[in-house]
C-alpha cells in the first residue's frame, strides 16, 4: 500500500472546496461494484474483489490526506454469506492479504488506527487472528480512524444493540437514544456526516442504519475500483453546498 495520488485530480474542483469550511469530519463508504466490475471486462468477479481492495487502500490514503478525521468502509454484510462459497473465501482471504506487515507499518508511518465493527466470530480463526493483529498494533495512534463493518448489518446492530441494552438497563420505559447507542457497534463514536455509495444503486443496503439517520447521502455510477479523489472531492464539495444552503434556509 503506497499512500500515492495514482489518479489524475482536476485540481479547478479541489479548489472550490473551501478547506476552512464545514468539512465531513466522518465519511462512510459503501464500496459496491467489484463483482460487475470484473463481469464487464470479462474477468473473475475474484479480479474486481482484488482491485476493490487495492483502491480501498488507496482511499484510506487519499482521505487521510483530505483531512478526514474517520472513515467506516462497509467491507463484507451479513447478507455477503449467500454469496457462492468460492466467492465468500475468497473475499474473507483479502482481510489475511490486507494485513501485512507493510501494510501495518505504513499504517503506524501515518499515524492511523484500524478497528472493526460487527460479529466477526462466524470468520475463521487466522482472519479472526489478522484483525486481532492489526487493531492491536495501530491502538496507539491517534490520527485519522478507520473502521471496517465485516459482517455487519444494520437491523442486527440494532437487535443485539438493545438486548444488550436491557441487560443493563432494567427499567426498560427510560431507555434512551442515548443508552441504546452505547451498545451500537460503533459505541459512542461520532456518526458518520457523509455517506458515499458507488456503482448507482440509491439504498441503504442495512448499512449503519442507526448512525446514518443525518448524514448527507452521496451516490456516483462509478463502479468501486473505479473510485478515485476526483470523485472524493465531488462528494466532499457538494457535501459542504448542502450544509452551505442549509445555513441560508
């Protein structure tokens, strides 16, 4: 993973972006696309799962150098699983490749700390064991966060979130939005401003259902390999022209 630019930036759309304005402090990517990615070139849909991740690793870098304060990347649903098994493995085996030692030493070099967010018990256990890693040698930095949902949904975030909920809290009737979010996956941290789908599709797909109830939504037809600063700096800078007309209203 090489924290390079690697795609051409019109630099007319960066410098429209006001870098002292209201900026997303938080964005979550919905990176959709790879399988047909791979079909409409006529390769593997294996082949758009690999190029997804190299630009997954090249979006950590490009928003780390934006600025962004966090990133939730939607990397493998509770609904992935009805996918052909071939398929699913091998999914699964890019989260053993993505945690290298490299990786993890540009991580540190940057100043970024990896966590996950979802059951990952049904994952086997030297994937178990790779997150494990690479979480426990990033939790000291303090720069940008970056959190990956592997087996993750939405409706099962808030179902266990309030099981959890009730454990605690007996009386049940003063529950609040406050007391259910603790026990959300993604805790106490602060959600998500901006939210980025590829590939066309305009629903939420039981991503982060909860956190994403007052975050702007930003949808392109590029497929996620595909993804690239331009497209980050268009989201980012109609991001900051909605919150622009929301301040006039």
């Amino acid at each position: 993973m090489k924290w390079l630019h690697v795609h051409k930036v019109d630099h007319d759309i960066r410098n429209k972006i006001d870098w002292n304005g209201n900026l997303p402090k938080h964005i979550a990517m919905m990176m959709d696309g790879n399988g047909r990615w791979a079909t409409r070139r006529g390769l593997p849909r294996s082949a758009g799962h690999y190029a997804g991740m190299q630009t997954m690793r090249e979006t950590i870098g490009m928003c780390h150098r934006n600025g962004i304060a966090s990133l939730t990347l939607y990397a493998f649903s509770t609904e992935n699983w009805k996918r052909p098994k071939e398929e699913v493995d091998y999914i699964i085996s890019l989260v053993v490749e993505f945690v290298q030692d490299t990786t993890v030493q540009e991580l540190n070099q940057h100043d970024i700390k990896i966590n996950f967010i979802g059951d990952i018990s049904r994952f086997p256990p030297e994937t178990q064991e790779a997150m494990r890693k690479v979480v426990e040698l990033t939790e000291a930095n303090s720069g940008m966060n970056v959190y990956f949902a592997m087996n993750y949904g939405g409706k099962s975030d808030i179902v266990q979130a309030v099981k959890l909920c009730i454990q605690e809290n007996k009386n049940i009737p003063d529950i609040s939005e406050q007391d259910l979010e603790k026990f959300l996956y993604t805790g106490q941290n602060p959600a998500p401003d901006l939210l980025i789908r590829t590939s066309g599709e305009k629903r939420l797909s039981n991503f982060l259902l909860w956190q994403v109830a007052y975050a702007e939504l930003w949808f392109t037809d590029v497929m996620w390999p595909d993804f690239n600063e331009q497209l980050l700096y268009e989201a980012m800078l109609d991001y900051q022209q909605r919150k622009l007309r929301a301040l006039e209203v």
